[in-house]
C-alpha cells in the first residue's frame, strides 16, 4: 500500500497520489533536444506521454545552474530561500572560495524529507556524486535510498539506504563522463519502482551530451532514445512523471571555432589594479563538461574601488548584458545576499566569463564550447504524465518555475 497521506514543505502542501511518483530533472536539456528526438520519432513513449499530459515551458533559476537549480527543485522554493546561489562561492565567513555540495548550505526542508515523514518510501538517485548530500538534507539511510551513477558500486546500505545497486540495474557502473551515466539513472529509478523500494523518487542527470553534442548530432538523438525507453518501463510501472530540467543549453564560440570568453579577472587587473576577486559559480568537479566557464559570474570588489565605478566599466565590456550590485541581483534573480558578490555579471546567449587564461584548460574541452548559467538558459520544458486539472491549467499559463515540478506532479492531475 502506498501512502497518500498529505505533507508540507516550506509552506506548500503535497497530495501525492497513491500511485508511484517519479520527477526527473533532465540535466541540460534545453526544449531543443526533445523537439529534435521527438519530430524524428525517437522519443515515442514520450510523445504518448505528452499527448496524454502535459508539455509547457517554465522559467529556472538563475544562476542557471546544477546544484543551485536541483535545491530548488528538491524544496519548491528558489534560492533566496535555498541559501544555494551557485556550485562555487566565496565563504563570506572564510574568505576561502568553497564547493556548495554539502547540505549544511542549505537553509530549509526539502520535499523528499517531507514525503519521507509522510511515510513515502523516498529514493533519490543522481548521475553526479556531488548532489547526494543536498538531496538528503534531513534524512538517513532508514528513511531513504540515495546513490549516484558516477559511484553506484560504491553505495552501501549503512550509508546509502541500498547496498545491491549494480545487481539490481543489472550493469556496472558506468564512467561520469558518458551518455550512460544518465540512462543508468533512469534504469535504477525503473528497478527501484519495479521492485517496491520506493513510491516517490527524484531522478537526476547529467548534462555531458548536451555540453558536447547539437539538438540535431546523432549523439543526442541516440541518448534520447535510450532515455525513452526507460521512461516507458516506468510508465508501464503506472508512475506518475513529472520532468523538467536544471537549464538550458547554447554553444559559447566564436565564428571561427574557438570559445567565446570574456577574462574578467584580467580585464579588472588591468583596468583597476589587483585587488578584486571574480567568482565562477560553475566550478564543479567536472572540468571537461565546460572549463569552469559559464554565463554567469560574481565579482568582489576591493574596498578602495566605488562599486559603481566598477559596475559602469564591466558593463560596457562587449558581451556583457546584465552588471547588478548585491542587493538589485538579491531582489531580481531571487538570490541569498550574503551568498554572492558585490556584482553580479551576466553576458550574452553565445558568451561565457572566465577568470583568467590561466584559469580555465579548455584544452579539457575536446572540441567547441557548450555551456549555460545566464538568462539564455533559464527557459526549460516542463512535462507531466497526467491531464492537468483546471487550477493547474491556468497556474501553467502564468509563470511557473521549474521548482513547482513536484507540486505539478503531485497535485495538477486530474485524477
């Protein structure tokens, strides 16, 4: 029996079916890719499921990245409340430029813990290692089963809820940098549904095809259709899907091949002298996906410059869209004050923001530039297994988020 009984997270109220609940967020894929796979009959299950459903556009969170993006998801509520404002920052306690992998960053419940007191049997399961700990904010082993793709042989029931996970998928655990990091992610959620150890999962991927691959390569459309099948075990399963996705996906070059950067940190050091410190909250673990290089970056300004004297220059630098102060980017881009720079910098759909030269081996890149972390990627699809009911119809026709993923998925449908 499936518990149905109602929870609460961060002042929302979830009324799960008594059916299996799956949300996937589907790392990088911008609503490109699935027009592409879906026009070219690669995604029919997919298809069906959309016909049936629902498929929309919703807005993410900036910085339009992972680990800012899956807080959100896992909680309902954006980064202001999340206290996660990137997967890199400079501790302001410290000094020190940190990861912000660890669930001591964040600031408020999740959902999955939530369910989990519900008495839902919660599993979580990621391609990247470096969100479990996010994701199992206030839960243990005996409340929940967490694992990644990138380190499944590595799980353990004392700490990971699940000691079996290659039996059970039935394959060994793949390499982070493949398409399979991500199918393998899908094919443990169908193995987890399958064999009654959860009723309300959260899949996560891994972008690595989108940073390397087109819409159109036939890279993507294969993975696609790997992915589809998967989606079809877990909808013969009788799971209720909700998908969405962390960001979205552009091509970061110039016209002649090379990658599109902006050098900020050296720019400022010449311009202003030393003093001033740029921040890239892209910086993860997983260098070859982009070089540490994404639309979006935080400046720390040395005390002796006025900001504004700054902020006016960088934001005549060419490429450069957007230049907020603190307290402006806390208020538009619904950010933690305290969690990012004196500036916030945003550039243009086919710019990125480095640091300097020296900073960033795009010799790790294997080929063009494909990244995100700005407004050209904060637009993402939003897709549901179940007929939308009447409040949730009009709710999708004003400006839903990519964080109200699990509230569509638990309370839009019809039945």
């Amino acid at each position: 029996m499936i518990a149905t009984e109602p929870f609460e997270a961060n002042g929302r109220t979830y009324r799960p079916p008594g059916r299996p609940i799956v949300v996937m967020c589907l790392d990088g894929c911008a609503d490109e890719y699935l027009s592409a796979a879906l026009i070219r009959h690669r995604m029919p299950h997919l298809g069906a499921m959309i016909l049936r459903g629902y498929r929309g556009m919703v807005r993410g969170a900036l910085p339009s990245f992972t680990n800012v993006n899956n807080a959100s998801i896992v909680t309902g509520v954006p980064p202001s409340q999340t206290g996660i404002s990137g997967n890199f920052f400079l501790d302001p306690g410290t000094g020190d430029a940190v990861m912000m992998n660890s669930s001591a960053y964040l600031r408020c419940g999740t959902i999955l813990a939530a369910a989990a007191a519900a008495g839902r049997k919660v599993a979580m399961v990621t391609a990247k290692d470096k969100l479990c700990s996010i994701l199992s904010h206030g839960l243990d082993e005996a409340q929940a089963i967490c694992f990644s793709a990138e380190k499944a042989n590595e799980a353990k029931q004392a700490t990971h809820g699940i000691g079996d996970v290659e039996q059970m998928v039935g394959c060994q655990t793949p390499p982070i940098y493949s398409a399979e990091a991500s199918v393998y992610v899908f094919r443990a959620g169908a193995a987890l549904v399958a064999e009654g150890r959860a009723d309300l999962l959260y899949l996560s991927l891994t972008d690595y095809v989108q940073h390397k691959h087109t819409p159109e390569s036939a890279e993507a459309l294969d993975f696609l259709a790997d992915l589809d099948e998967q989606l079809g075990r877990l909808l013969e399963l009788g799971a209720v899907v909700g998908a969405t996705a962390d960001h979205g996906m552009n091509a970061k070059n110039k016209i002649e091949g090379q990658p599109n950067v902006i050098y900020l940190q050296t720019l400022l050091d010449e311009r202003f002298g030393t003093g001033h410190r740029v921040v890239c909250p892209i910086t993860d673990p997983y260098v070859k996906h982009h070089g540490g290089l994404g639309s979006l970056v935080c400046v720390h300004v040395d005390a002796a410059t006025p900001i504004e004297k700054v902020a006016a220059w960088i934001g005549e630098l060419d490429g450069v869209t957007e230049v907020h102060d603190r307290q402006a980017a806390a208020r538009r881009m619904e950010l933690p004050p305290d969690r990012i720079g004196d500036l916030v910098v945003l550039s243009g759909r086919d710019v990125v923001i480095g640091i300097t030269p020296g900073d960033h081996d795009l010799g790790l890149l294997e080929g063009g530039l494909r990244s995100h972390g700005g407004r050209y990627e904060d637009m993402v699809p939003l897709l549901l297994s179940e007929p939308l009911n009447d409040a949730y119809r009009a709710k999708a026709a004003c400006d839903p988020r990519n964080f109200d993923v699990f509230d569509f998925t638990c309370n839009g449908g019809t039945g």
